[in-house]
C-alpha cells in the first residue's frame, strides 16, 4: 500500500463517542453532541455562535445566502482553490469573478483586486456595478489555502472601503489564528466557514461550519439550514435546506477537537521537515505561510521554480514508484470545464504555478519511518535532476 497524501487520525476518542450515539439513540440532526461542537467550533473562532452543516460546500453556500447574495450578484474568488469554492457561489444563484492570486500567498492578490474594482466596476448602493456583466459585485471570498493565515487587516479595509462582504473559506484552516493571535472570525470579516471533510485537519466524516460575529446573521443561517421551521409543527415560512450535520458526525468532531492542538503542532512539524528538504535542492521552496498569526499546514511539501516543467510528472511517477501517494494538485477554477467562459483576470501567476507544486504526505499519525521513505525518494529524485 502507497503511503496516503492525507487519511483522517482516528485514535482518540473517536469510538467512545460513537458508541454514545448509538446507546442514546442520537443518530440524527439532534443532539448534545451537535450543540457541544457548535460552542467548540465558535470559542475557536471567536465568535458567540457557529453553525454545524453537512459539508464545507454548503457552508459556504449558506453564508452567501445567510447575506443575501444571489441572483444578479457577483462574488471574487481565487483561482487557486478547490472547486468547491466556485461551486458554492454557483448554487447561491451569483457568479464567480476569477481572479489570479500573489505570487507570494497563493491567495487573493489585493493590489490586482484593487485595480481589478477600480477599473472594471463602479459604486452601487449594494456593492460595486460591474459595467461589462450588469451584476453587482457583493462579496470576497478568499482561500486560507493549505491553511495558510491572511493578512485580515489589508483584507477588510478594502472590502469596507469598497462596500463589500467577506466570506472566509478557511476550509482547511480551523485552529489558525490571525496576525496578533486574533481568532479569525473575529477580525471584522463577515463570515468564516470550515470543511470538515476526511482529509482535512480534523475531520467529522463528510461536514463543515460557519462562524460568524453577528449573531443574527448565525440565526438566520440556522433558520436556512434546518428546513425553515417555524416552532415545534410543520409551520415553514421560506424555502429552505436540510443542510444540518448529525449527531454522529459532530461525534466524531469533538473527538478529533480534543487532539487539535497535537494535530496542528505534527502539521507544523511535518512543514518544517518538508521545508528542510527543500531547501538542500536549488529549485526547490515550501509553500507560502504568513510570517504572522498561526499557519494551519493541512499540507505540506514544495514546488519547483526551475525550467524544465517535464521534471513534475517525471517526479510524480518516481514517487508513485517509490510507494508515495504524490498527484497533481487542484487544477485552477479558470481551467475547469464548467467555468471557462466565467470573467476572469488575466491568469500569469496561477497558469505557471499549479502544476510545480508537491503535496507530500501530511498524515497526522505518519511514522517516522514512512517520514524518511518519502525524504529518501525526494533527494534521490532531485539530487540527480537540478
Ligand atoms: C475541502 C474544501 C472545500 C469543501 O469542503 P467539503 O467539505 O468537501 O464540501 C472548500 N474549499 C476548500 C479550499 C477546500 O479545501
């Protein structure tokens, strides 16, 4: 069996609470669990409330909705992201505006962005008046990617300034911390949503979550995600979700949260000794993290800056021999079918970084020997290709 790029840590006390949920017959959307990992999840991130959801997908759907962003609307997005993303604005009715990310944080660049509203759009009571689309852009969405902090200050004036919404997709971000050890949904942004997806830091099996400041907003959401219940009858005053996580799920989540912080510490380790590796070959770097705050690492491995593309598959395939699970990482949404004809920038940086870049194993719970097959099969590989 090939060593995993990333396969959930389920040795705590992930079966202890499972058996709870069958003895006290709480298997579905209600249960002590469910409200427990609510107040887990929003202590972490600052804020009073959070709401548990089936996917991270669909969190980031509702907090859209939760805004009221729609229909007519537009929503900035990375390219450098997971599909889901642009999904998730897709399925709130808005569209995605595509932008190309800093070549240093992989992430929104906020000087393009900036150029990008300036030039292209005009002031709207709701937001800005995109000239060439008719749409109003609404929100921000950008992507802790691989966990990695923002620079949430930069980040929030612009969207004031400029009247906009700020979405969070800190999917792969939960237990990080903003510049001055601020808990992240509290840093003026509207909303900040998690995935808690198999391999993703901490894991309920398939679920996600939404933290947000203002709790109205939190009610509201709760309200859109659990079918629009009025009361204890079969009263429904919109059209609404079931979007809810379980009872066994959640289960699972506060589990895992009692190992987060052991977690996010062999994250952190397993970066640095990925970063060391890199660091002995000439064109190799690790991944981008904020010199602020605390970084997440879900992943962790390198990209190659040097000349000759050809070597990434050819390095693919050494590792894939070499018994490691090494794949492309997630191809732009600009360059997925179903977004090809969405407005985008111009694409220089992501278009040349994506596919230079190694996700290497970061199981919570890798060994120390399997740490040192996959060293091994890296030097070998670059020692020989410079
Ligand atoms: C995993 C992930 C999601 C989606 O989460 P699901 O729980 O799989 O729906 C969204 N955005 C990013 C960046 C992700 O990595």
């Amino acid at each position: 069996m090939k060593i995993p790029l990333a396969v959930p840590n389920l040795l705590g006390r992930e079966a202890e609470f499972l058996q709870e949920c069958i003895t006290s017959t709480f298997v579905s959307t209600v249960g002590p669990f469910v409200d427990q990992f609510e107040s887990e999840i929003a202590a972490l991130s600052g804020t009073q409330k959070a709401v548990v959801l089936c996917t991270g997908t669909t969190a980031l759907q509702m907090a859209l909705e939760g805004l009221g962003i729609g229909n007519g609307d537009l929503v900035v997005i990375p390219t450098m992201t997971f599909i889901a993303t642009a999904n998730a604005v897709s399925h709130s009715g808005a569209k995605v505006w595509i932008m190309d990310v800093s070549p240093e944080t992989w992430t929104l660049d906020l000087d393009l962005l900036r150029s990008q509203i300036l030039t292209e759009t005009d002031p709207h009571p709701r937001g800005r008046f995109h000239r060439a689309s008719g749409k109003i852009l609404r929100a921000l969405m950008p992507v802790m990617i691989m966990g990695a902090v923002l620079d949430f200050d930069a980040l929030v004036n612009l969207a004031r300034e400029f009247g906009l919404k700020v979405v969070v997709d800190a999917a792969a971000a939960i237990g990080t911390r903003a510049a001055g050890d601020q808990p992240i949904a509290a840093t003026g942004v509207d909303a900040v949503c998690y995935s808690f997806n198999g391999n993703k830091t901490i894991t309920t099996g398939g679920g996600g979550a939404i933290a947000a400041a203002d709790t109205a907003l939190m009610s509201h959401i709760r309200h859109l995600i659990s079918t629009g219940r009025v009361g204890a009858n079969y009263d429904h005053d919109v059209v609404a979700y079931n979007f809810r996580m379980t009872n066994v799920q959640a289960a699972l989540g506060l589990a895992q949260l009692e190992r987060l912080e052991r977690f996010l510490t062999r994250k952190a380790e397993l970066r640095n000794h990925y970063a060391a590796l890199a660091l002995r070959h000439a064109h190799l770097h690790p991944f981008p993290q904020a010199p602020y705050g605390r970084n997440g690492h879900w992943f962790s491995g390198f990209w190659y800056s040097g000349a000759d593309l050809s070597l990434c598959d050819d390095f693919r395939s050494h590792m894939n021999a070499a018994g490691i699970d090494l794949r492309p990482f997630w191809k732009p949404i600009h360059l997925q079918t179903p977004y090809l004809s969405s407005l985008a920038t111009p694409m220089p940086v992501a278009d040349s970084l994506w596919q230079r870049l190694f996700p290497l194993p970061c199981s919570t719970h890798i060994t120390e020997a399997e740490l040192a097959q996959v060293t091994e099969a890296a030097d070998a590989f670059w020692a020989v290709h410079r």
